[in-house]
C-alpha cells in the first residue's frame, strides 16, 4: 500500500502534550507540532492554521484521535483527564474546512494504524496499550476497531480503590500506576532515563 494513496488527508493526535497534525506530501509524512493549549478555541485555531499550511487547501477529510471518553458516533468530547477541556465537538472542524471527519479515542486510531498498516497486519486480531501521559487499549478484529459493549478507557480500569488519585477523579486507576505522568510523579524522572529492570517489571506487572 503506497503512502501516496493518503495525500490530502490530514491525520490529528490529540496529546496531553503535543498536537501532531500530518498529512501524506509527494509519497513523505510531513507534521507539524503544537504544544497542546488548555482552551480548546487556542488548539482549534492553531490546528486550522497547521492544516492551511500543510494542505493549503480543503482536505479530503480529517481522521482525529483524542483522549479521553469519547462519543465515536457523534465526535462529541465531554471531557478529559489530561487535557482540560469540556464539550468539543470535532466535527465542526470538518464543517469548518467542508470535509468529512472520523473521530476515535487515541488508542484506538493507534491500533487501527498497527494493524492495518504496521507490525499486526497479517493478523485477525490486534490488542495492546499506547503508554503517554495517559494510558489506552486497544482492540482491532478484522480491521476495525472493537468498541465493546460499555467502551471503556482501559487506562481507568481500578486496580486499588485506595491507590494514588487519578486524574479522572478515582483512585487506583492503571493510569495512576503505569503512565508517563505517574512514573514521573514518582520517580522525578522521564521514563526514558530510568534504567532499572526491577522498576519495569513491576510496570509491566500493572499492564499484565
């Protein structure tokens, strides 16, 4: 599958702390980064900004993963544990450049990508986490994401209902032990710079 089939399509990712907005230019993946705003108005005007220039254009269409609960049928985001907005509705940036949008938790995109394209693509069934500021799973079968009968954000599973806060408002959230933001909160460093078997496995013991 050549990378050029995809130019004129914009792909957003939603982090807690970087937006990557990219797009498929003469067969090449080009980005730009945004430094993820608290106000939501801030991130939209920077994200219509970066697809202007990387399109300079209407796009054919926008695919955007978000974290935090969201409504896949309608786009609609309450809110986020990680990010402090409320009430955004992603599609009105389709309506805005007059493209058609999709949107999906971040973790599932993720894995949607994995297995279509990357390492689980002779496979039927893809799972796994994405580990960042937060935490996500994902489940793919037969090339579309499995949603589940409740869609619950793997990351806000409780593993201790008397374990350290989460940023949801509970306690003991997988989120609270495994993710970036927890590590750091702990240690006082990245998780890149901590070299310590030890350490790990117990990180791994929590995802297990």
């Amino acid at each position: 599958m050549s990378l050029a089939e995809y130019e004129g399509y914009v792909g957003i990712d939603i982090g807690g702390q970087t937006i990557k907005v990219g797009t498929i230019r003469q067969g090449e993946l080009v980005t730009r980064d945004i430094e993820t705003p608290p106000d939501y108005a801030d991130a939209r005007r920077q994200i219509l900004a970066a697809i202007e220039e990387l399109v300079g254009g209407k796009p054919k269409g926008l695919g955007i993963g978000t974290p935090g609960p969201i409504d896949w049928r309608t786009g609609f985001l309450q809110w986020t544990p990680n990010i402090p907005w409320k009430n955004v509705s992603y599609p009105e940036l389709g309506e805005a450049l007059g493209c058609p949008v999709y949107v999906d938790n971040d973790a599932n995109v993720a894995g949607l990508a994995e297995a279509v394209l990357g390492a689980g693509r002779d496979y039927r069934i893809v799972a796994g986490f994405t580990l960042g500021t937060g935490i996500g799973y994902f489940v793919v079968m037969d090339g579309l994401i499995y949603h589940g009968k409740l869609d619950v954000e793997g990351g806000h599973q409780v593993l201790n209902p008397e374990g350290p806060p989460c940023g949801c408002g509970a306690r003991g959230c997988l989120e609270a032990y495994a993710s970036a933001t927890a590590i750091e909160a702990r240690t006082g460093k990245e998780p890149e710079d901590i070299d310590d078997p030890a350490f790990w496995a117990e990180i791994a013991g929590y995802l297990a």
